[in-house]
C-alpha cells in the first residue's frame, strides 16, 4: 500500500505541477518556502493552486521517505543505493523548487527540475516492484532487459525534451499537424522551430520501433513476459501522437497539455516495468 501511494501521489505532483505551468500560475507564491509571507496565503484560485503543488510535494516527500526506508532496512548490498538515491533526488528537487521560484522560472532550471523529478519516479517505481520479498532488487543489463531500459532513457528523454519544448515557448513553432510551419520538412530554421520538430522527431522513432517490436511479439514467444507492456506501450504510444496534434491544434490547451503529460508519464512507467521483468527473469537464468 506505501508503495501504490507513494508512485500515485508522485504522479499526481507531477500532473498538478503542469497544471501550475499551463495556467500560469507558477510565480503565484512569489516567496519560498513561505507563500506571500505566510503558512496559508490568502485565497485566489491562482495562489492555491501554487500553494496545493507545494502541499502535495510535502505529502508525497513522506510517503517516499517512509517508502525509502522500508526499502533500505530490506535491501542487501550495492542495491541500498537506490533507495537511498531517492532521498538525495528528493533533497535536491527541494531546493531545485526553492530556486526556481526565487528566480522566475527560469527555462534550464525549470527543466532540470522536472527531469530530476522524473529520475525520482523511476527509483520509487523501482522500489514499489522490488519489494525484497516476492521481487529480490536486480539490476540485470543483457538482451531484452538492456534493450527496455535504453527506450526507458529514451523516453526519459523525450519526456524532459518535451518540457523544454513547453518552457522554452517552443510549443507553437509548429502550429500546425502533421505538417511543419506547412512542410513535412520545416523552411524555417530557428531554435523554437529545431526543438519542437526533433520532439516531433523522436516521437515517431519510438513509435515506429514498438511497432517493430509488436510485431515481433506477436510471431515470436521469446517475449511473451512482456508482450502486454508491449502492446500497453504502442496503444499509449499513438494515443500520445494523438494529444499532441490536439495540443498543438488547440493552441497548448491546458487541461489537453496535462493528459499529454499523463500518458508520457504512463508509457514511461510501462517502459520500466517491461525493464525490471525482463531485469528479473535475467537474473533468474
């Protein structure tokens, strides 16, 4: 149950905090840790929804401490470093929140920010499926287990690269779909124009490689354990393509940018999941 609770708080912060960007209302609470001089700020829809990010952050921080300290007291060896990995991210994304606010969101930091809290997701996930009892904590890198988690940094990626796109303004340098400031190759060559096709870019490789890998499920039994994730992954995947489009249709609709963000996240978690099994069943060999 800590676990389930510390992966769905977390995922919820990581939703709210989008929320927070895509309503503007990221410099609500000016002052940090304090929000306007006080405990509890005065009431405006923008200031709580600042102030409720923060409110989460502290509730999720405790689950994943309690969580991070099962799991050290169970863990054996090198693998202590993982949990305790979680609560050095965890310090870190504190301050990292501090310092962005005092400093006006800036675009770097901002995105630093939210991959330092994707790094924390992926080691609370870990922790969640490796319990010590039923799941023995492995870290096993050969074949299938190899190939998961590089489209797991892949994705990582993807999803921070997506960030930066959100952050750095460059949501509407192309502001049409499937097509490119109306090419499929765009004739105008700026920063914006460069981060948002190669988001574009690296979406459709990762589309076009579980669609491989699908297929090869689908006529080979060698991936059986992981046929589900797979087709979750390619399901999520197009579904993904989808509220982009929509996103950039509908001119970085809030409410559409933050399911967007949701299912990135959802893909993410399947990634790693179809890791840790194919980690495990390595192991078992």
């Amino acid at each position: 149950m800590l676990s389930k609770l510390a992966v769905v708080s977390l995922f919820i912060l990581l939703i709210w905090g989008n929320l927070v960007a895509g309503l503007k209302a990221g410099l609500a609470c000016p002052d940090w840790p304090l929000c306007h001089g006080t405990i509890l700020p005065p009431f405006r829809w923008d200031i709580y929804m600042e102030f409720m990010h923060r409110v989460i952050g502290a509730i999720t921080s405790i689950f994943i401490i309690a969580l991070v300290i099962r799991r050290f007291r169970i863990y054996n060896g090198a693998f202590k470093i993982i949990p305790a990995l979680s609560v050095v991210l965890l310090l870190v994304q504190i301050v990292l929140g501090g310092i962005v606010v005092l400093l006006e969101l800036p675009v770097d930091l901002t995105t630093i920010h939210f991959g330092n809290a994707m790094i924390i997701f992926a080691t609370v996930l870990y922790q969640a499926y490796y319990d010590g009892i039923s799941h023995k904590p492995t870290l096993a890198l050969e074949g299938s287990s190899t190939f998961f988690f590089i489209m797991s940094v892949v994705i990582f990626a993807q999803t921070v690269l997506g960030a930066y796109v959100r952050h750095s303004s460059a949501g509407l340098a192309c502001p049409d779909f499937p097509t490119c400031l109306g090419q499929w190759i765009p004739p105008l060559i700026s920063d914006t124009v460069i981060t948002h096709f190669s988001h574009r870019l690296v979406a459709y490789t990762i589309f076009i490689i579980f669609a491989v890998l699908f297929l090869y499920s689908m006529v080979s039994g060698r991936l059986d354990y992981v046929k589900r994730n797979i087709t979750f992954i390619l399901l999520l995947i197009i579904v993904q393509i989808f509220l982009g489009a929509m996103v950039v249709l509908t001119h970085l609709s809030y409410d559409l940018t933050a399911l967007h963000l949701s299912v990135a996240i959802l893909i993410f978690s399947f990634t790693l999941h179809a890791f840790f099994k194919s980690s495990e069943k390595k192991a078992a060999l």
